[in-house]
C-alpha cells in the first residue's frame, strides 16, 4: 500500500527558553547563519513532511520576527504554558495537528541539529497506518524523532507532563515501537548548556 505525501505531518517542538544557557530560547541560536529553528523545520520538510507545525513559546514574537516560518509556510503555534516544560509544547502541538487530515506525525526537537534530513525521512518511512509508533534509534537506543500515529495522539497528551514528554507512553509501549537505526547518518546530541554551543557550525 501507498501513503500519501501529506499523511504524515511533522511538528517541531521549539517552546524551550534554554534555561541552562542563561535564557536564550534555542529557536534563536544561530545556526549555518540563520536561527536554528529555520533548520529544523528545514529538517521535517526536506525528510518529506509536506506540512510543517512549528511550537514557538519562549519569545515567541521575537522568533516569529527573526525567522522566516510563516514565509516558508510551516504553520505556527504558539504555547503559551511552555513554561512549565516540553509536555505542553507536546500537547500544544498535537492539538493542532488534530483533525487536519494527517494521520501521523513525525516529532523532533529543535536543539537536535545533529539530526538531518536522512535519519528523520528514515523514521517517516516508517509510517504503515495511524497505529504506527516508530522512533528513531542510535545504537539500539531510542531517540528522536518519534513518528506517533494518530491514533496514539490522544493517549501522548494525556501522559505528557513536565519536562517528560511521551516518555512515559512510549515505555508502556516499548514493544509496539519500531525502532529505525540511524546512529550512521546522525548524532543526537542536544543544545543544552554553553559549553554545547560549540556544536553548532
């Protein structure tokens, strides 16, 4: 069977108002010379998601202001508890995702430029259905993205809490997961702390 391009949506989740970084939001980092969340959107689009939903929170109009989503046509949604962690922004997004049509959606994170295009197609290719649970994995080890049918959209809101996301639903679906390698074509570090900005090209 054959999927179409724009069953699957991707949703970045791009609130965090880097804390650990002494309050810059990650979305504004600078990345290849524009902010970083420009590229992860980038990400989703060029792995194949016809639509992109991008979660903006901490300075969400200077983010809007500085990068280009809107013009891109990615859809922006704005969370305005993304204080209170990333199961909101979780929430937020798969709120709006719900009843557009697509029967899946391909998560990742924003502070994950290690993550390109090719890993992130991998896990999409992943798709069979809206029962579909599937994540990428480095060295057998669950990571993101995370590819959550539509099916589970409710049952992920409904768990996600804090700082934990889908973490909790995913470990009681451990066996339901297809885990898709890609520790040979990307690095899951994460944007974290300053010491981290080095990463970032």
């Amino acid at each position: 069977m054959t999927y179409t391009e724009d069953e699957v949506v991707g949703l970045l989740l791009a609130a965090g108002g880097g804390r650990r970084l002494g309050g810059r939001p990650k979305a504004l980092l600078t990345y290849r010379g524009r902010p970083l969340v420009e590229h992860a959107a980038g990400v989703l689009r060029a792995a194949g998601c016809t639509r992109v939903h991008v979660v903006l929170g901490a300075a969400a109009g200077v983010v809007r202001e500085a990068a280009r989503l809107e013009e891109e046509g990615w859809v922006v949604v704005e969370n305005p508890e993304w204080e209170e962690g990333m199961g909101t922004s979780l929430r937020c997004g798969l709120d709006s995702v719900t009843g557009s049509g697509a029967q899946a959606a391909l998560v990742s994170l924003v502070d994950q430029p290690g993550i390109g295009a090719e890993a992130a197609a991998r896990v999409r290719a992943a798709f069979r259905g809206e029962e579909t649970l599937a994540s990428a994995a480095y060295d057998g080890v669950r990571g993101h993205p995370v590819l959550f049918g539509a099916a589970h959209w409710a049952g992920v809101a409904a768990s996600a809490t804090g700082d934990q996301g889908a973490r909790a639903y995913l470990r009681a679906r451990e066996a339901a997961i297809t885990l898709v390698e890609c520790g040979d074509v990307a690095r899951p570090y994460d944007i974290d702390t300053p010491a981290d900005l080095a990463r970032l090209e």
